[in-house]
C-alpha cells in the first residue's frame, strides 16, 4: 500500500475549507451527427491539483434532429469514469432535464493531478431525413 505524504494530507484537508471553483473544460461547438455512429474525442489537462467534487455535462442538438447521443467522460491515466450515459432524441420538445447530466461526488471527490488528463468521448447517430447538429459543454466544480 502506497502512503501519501503528509503534506498531501494536509493540502486536500485545506483545500476542502476553500469554496468549490467552477471551469468549462469542454465546449465542443457545433458538430455534424453522422449516418453511422462516429466516435469523437477531446482531451483536457489539469495544469495544476484539482479535488473535482461535481461534474455536469450539457448536450445540445438543433431542432428536428433525430439522433442517439452518446457520452462518457473519463480520466486518462486509469480510464477513470466521470460519467456516461446516453440521450435517445426522438421528438420536439424536450425538457432541460434530457440535456443535463450533474455527477455529484461528495463527500467523495476525483483527483486530478498536475498533468493528468480527461477526454471527453461522444458521438451523435442521426436517424431522421436532416443530419442535424449537436453540442457538448462539461463544467467541473473543484477545489482550488
């Protein structure tokens, strides 16, 4: 079993005193959904410790598209899951409680060390007469 230093310690104690931050650490923009289920990826790194106690992930897709929305957020290193899940999007309107997905960790938290990445993978798979478009924005809320 690997200890941690004490001074690791006593930063996450300190840092667990501090308010919450929030961080947009992906907005795809406007993408194409595809015929065939296209995996796409985007990757964010930690510039520095961030203990993320909540993460909440926005899809958007413009009006008509009929399409499976797929996501999953993990950190890199270990494939660690943030979330995942899937949004089947058949019909016009659809409630804001279909578009976002709110991980809450605590009291637990998900470290991320200098360095460590996250990825953002997902794919939009039109079934309707138009294509369409959809949209991806994760926030993050962690201490410092």
């Amino acid at each position: 079993m690997t200890r941690l230093p004490l001074y690791f310690i006593l930063l996450v104690l300190l840092f667990q005193s501090l308010p919450l931050r929030s961080r947009e650490i992906f907005n795809t923009g406007a993408f194409d959904c595809t015929r065939e289920k296209k995996l796409r990826n985007e990757t964010w790194t930690s510039e520095g410790i961030a203990i993320v106690r909540k993460a909440q992930l926005w899809m958007g897709m413009n009006g008509g598209t009929v399409a499976d929305f797929g996501f999953a957020l993990a950190r890199a290193r270990d494939k660690t899951l943030l979330f995942r899940g899937n949004w089947d999007h058949y019909a016009e309107p659809n409630g804001i409680n279909d578009q976002i997905v709110t991980m809450d960790f605590t009291p637990d938290y998900i470290l991320l060390m200098p360095g460590d990445a996250v990825t953002l993978y997902y794919h939009c798979q039109s079934f309707g007469d138009e294509l369409g478009a959809g949209h991806v924005i994760v926030n993050v809320w962690s201490f410092p």
